[in-house]
C-alpha cells in the first residue's frame, strides 16, 4: 500500500510532529475510551446488586475529586504539548531555504519558483519538485476565493486567501512522491484539486531545476511545427504560456514543460497521450465547469497540437 | 371553493417562479460553440440600400442566465478587454461600454460581429481565438455593462474593490448608434 496523503506516515520533521501529536491524542483518547467502557460493562454486570449497595456520601465526592484532576491534568499536557509542536512547526525558516509562490486558482494551483533573477525563475503547475534536506518556504496567495494547501505527509494545513500573503514550511526527509490536496471547498471542482509533491535529492532536484529553465525546444518534424502554430494562431494562447513562443496568456496552467508532469487538470487524470487528446477534445466532461472551454480543434489540428506538446519534456 | 382555487393559483404562480429563475442560474458547461456565421451579414451602419429591412432579432443565449453573464464578466478581465474599455466599462484608450452612444450598433449581433472581427483604431479580432460560447458571453456581459439586461439577472457586484455602480443598479439607457467619427 502507497502511502501518497496519509499524516500518519510523515516524510519530514514537521509532519513526525504533528504525527507524534496524534499518536499521543490516539492514545489517551483510546485509554479514556476503554476504560469508560470496562466501567459501564462492571456496572451493568453488577447490575440490580449494586444498586441497594449504599456508598458513603465522602467515597463518592473523593473519586469525582480524582476524576476532575486527573482530566484537568491530561487536558493541561494536551494543550502544552500542542503549543510546543505548534511553534516548532514554524522554527524552520533558513536564509538558505528554497521559496516557491503557489497562487491558488479554480481549480488548480501556479507554482513559481522565486529567485531575485528574473530569467532564474521557474513557473510551473499543479506539479512541484522540492529537494530533500532543505527547508523550503512556500508563499501562498489565491486569485479568487479562499483555498487551503494540504500536503499530509510534510505538514499541517494553510489557507490561501485572496489578497493576503500566508507563509507555510516544511523539509522533506525521504525521497519519494506525496499528494497534496486543496482543503477548504472552493467551488465545485473543489475534490479535483490536488497536487503532487515530489522531493528529489539534491543534484537530481538542481538538474530538475535547470531543466525547467529551459523555454520550450524548438519543433522538429513538420507535424510539431504545425501544432505550434495551431497553438500560437488558435485558443490556446489566449490563455496558457509556453515559453520561448507567441503563446503567453496568463489565467491557464503553464504548458512549457508539461510533458515532464505526472497530471492533467490538477491530478484529476494521469498525464498520458490518450487522457490528454480527451482532456483537450472535451474539458467539460473529465472535470465540469473548469475554466477551459473546448476549443474546438479539428481532429487533424488536435493530432498536430498532441505531437507539439509531447515535446515539451 | 375559493380557497382552493387560492391554492391552485399560488401553487402555479410559485411553478412560473421557480421555472423562471431555473434559467437564471443554469450553468451550461458543456455547451458545444454554436458555428456563427451570422456576423457576415450585420449591418453595423444606419445606411442601407433599398427598401428599410426588417432587423433580425439576435439575443445573446446568455441575456437571461446570470452565470453566463458572470463568465462574461470574468472572461473580460481575463481576456484584456479592461485596459482599454475600463474597468467598469468608462472608457480609456477605447470607446466606453457603459454609455448609451454605440459605434458599430447596441444590437447582441452587432456587438458579437464587433468582438469576433474586430474594428478599426484598435480593437482586435477574436474569433477564431475563443470559442463562440465565450464571445456570447462577454456579449451579454457588456450589455449588462449599459443596462441593457434585466437588473435581476445582471451582476450584483464585483469581487475586489467597487469604483462604479454594480451593473444590476446601472439604470437602462436607450443605446444611440453614433457611427465611426
């Protein structure tokens, strides 16, 4: 079994926290639960015989007395271990840190990888890469209406809301690929709002980046060239950028590397050649009232646009 | 007796209602783009040859539909229409869409012809680009940026920071065909 989105397989330190928490919270919650239930099952077999049994009025007020403290104190060392866990979730700031900008959408999510370089910088979506070891703060804003970012197996949640700027860090430990999901509904593609999370190590992660530096390779038989034009002269510009053409609209994932990502339509669907000549033929049926209309390709446009795209690893 | 006709009758004034405001709010997602061919024959000036001909009347499939008219707004944005016809609709570098003088004619299929060929001095040509279901939409929407829908069914607000009027509060105006000066 694959544990993409589980918080209790934590893949870094504020994930073994915040799991940690939840063992101790499992833990108390399943003794106080079996022991209420030892007790009723005592009561009920003492049953009628307990009942003219009389205990002495000080016997009764001593074990409610032993009851309050000892809940008393129980919810005192919740409450402090929560605190202690809650402001180390955030202690993980380092001038060395990587930081991404995800900006929420309905219904997928704009990651951009900040560097004071302008052309160092990488825009990606739905997909994002992180190196292991690093800490990595992310930035998060919305576009429209408030979202909230949950990767389980590295941290705890955050909302994105529109016109505000929340901060969120995490460090994966473990290589390995998580799901994150949005987690505050956000319309009605709400479920269909993930995001995968793949942590690399460092020298495949710098190789991932610089790869994504790179605009989008020049077509090479005739059949790319024309799904390029296609592309450039057709809908698809008017919202979506891949770098190094004509095409440069901003409210659309950015496809200059999408042949490199895992998902279509913020990991509503695998990313393959057949799921993506569905995807463009007919958004509306895979994932009712995204933003994408069906542009309305001819079949052989649709053939020519599916080879161009496939290029851009 | 009476008040079972009483009864009848609100029964089927809540059906006139509810079957009313179903139009309102049907979101029609997988609408496939109409094929239009009908700009090639919009007239956008006052002069015709011959006899004055019956003008066809054209709506917008979105004019009732309050989503289809909030895409419209969206898609106004999204698709630069705002740095030259304002925020609102004032005006800036292009003719305001808020007024009630109209270059290239108010009707729905004047302004669909305006939006999918473009005009002179500045406005691009977007048929081709996106899809007819789109064009409507925005078409509605800037009918509502004039009045020109029914105040129930028009937006009622913006999402940021309000500088004019909603368009549900824009009071309808008579639309005055200018012509190009």
């Amino acid at each position: 079994m694959s544990h993409l989105q589980s918080v209790i397989h934590p893949a870094g330190i504020q994930a073994a926290l915040v799991s940690h928490l939840w063992w101790i919270l499992f833990g108390i919650c399943t003794f106080v639960w079996v022991a209420v239930a030892i007790a009723a099952l005592i009561a009920m077999r003492r049953g009628h015989r307990a009942a003219s049994v009389d205990l002495p009025e000080s016997r009764i007020g001593r074990n409610v007395a032993f009851a309050g403290v000892a809940t008393t104190i129980t919810l005192i060392a919740i409450i402090f271990e929560s605190v202690v866990i809650g402001r180390s979730l955030n202690t993980l700031k380092a001038p060395d840190a990587l930081r991404i900008t995800v900006t929420a959408n309905q219904w997928w999510w704009d990651v951009q990888y900040e560097n004071p370089v302008p052309s160092l910088r990488v825009t990606t979506a739905n997909e994002i890469h992180i190196p292991v070891g690093r800490p990595v703060g992310f930035n998060l804003l919305s576009n429209d209406v408030i979202h909230s970012l949950w990767i389980p197996n590295l941290q705890g949640k955050i909302d994105l809301v529109p016109g505000r700027r929340n901060e969120l860090w995490l460090q994966a430990d473990r290589p390995g690929v998580y799901r994150g999901q949005c987690a505050e509904y956000c319309g009605l593609q709400h479920a269909k709002m993930a995001l995968v999370v793949v942590a690399d190590p460092p020298e495949q992660f710098e190789y991932w980046l610089t790869a994504n530096r790179a605009s989008a390779p020049a077509p090479v038989t005739p059949e790319q060239q024309r799904g390029k034009d296609v592309i450039e002269k057709g809908p698809c510009a008017m919202c979506h950028t891949i770098t190094g053409t004509l095409a440069g609209g901003r409210t659309a994932p950015d496809l200059t590397h999408i042949a490199s990502r895992s998902t279509l339509g913020a990991g509503s669907i695998p990313n393959t050649q057949g799921y993506l000549a569905g995807w463009i033929s007919d958004p509306q049926s895979i994932k009712p009232g995204n933003r994408m209309p069906p542009p309305g390709l001819a079949s052989d446009e649709l053939q020519a646009v599916l080879a161009y795209l496939e290029t851009l690893k | 007796m009476r008040s079972r006709s009483t009864l009848i009758l609100s029964l089927l004034l809540t059906a006139a209602v509810m079957s009313s405001r179903c139009e309102r709010e049907t979101r029609r997602y997988k609408e496939l783009p109409a094929a239009s061919n009908r700009e090639t024959a919009v007239r956008v000036g006052q002069l015709e040859p011959g006899m004055p001909q019956q003008k066809a009347d054209v709506k917008s499939p979105y004019q009732e539909n309050a989503w289809g008219i909030g895409e419209g707004k969206r898609l106004y944005s999204a698709y630069n229409c705002a740095p030259c016809h304002g925020v609102n609709g004032g005006g800036a570098i292009g003719p305001p869409l808020m007024d009630d003088a109209w270059i290239y004619g108010a009707q729905p299929d004047q302004i669909y012809a305006t939006i999918s060929q473009g005009r002179p001095d500045g406005m691009p040509s977007f048929g081709g680009h996106i899809p007819a279901q789109q064009i409507w939409q925005l078409v509605a929407y800037v009918q509502s940026m004039g009045g020109q829908v029914r105040s129930t069914t028009a937006a009622g607000r913006n999402d940021d920071q309000m500088g004019a009027l909603p368009e549900s509060r824009r009071g309808s105006q008579v639309p005055v065909q200018t012509g190009h000066r």
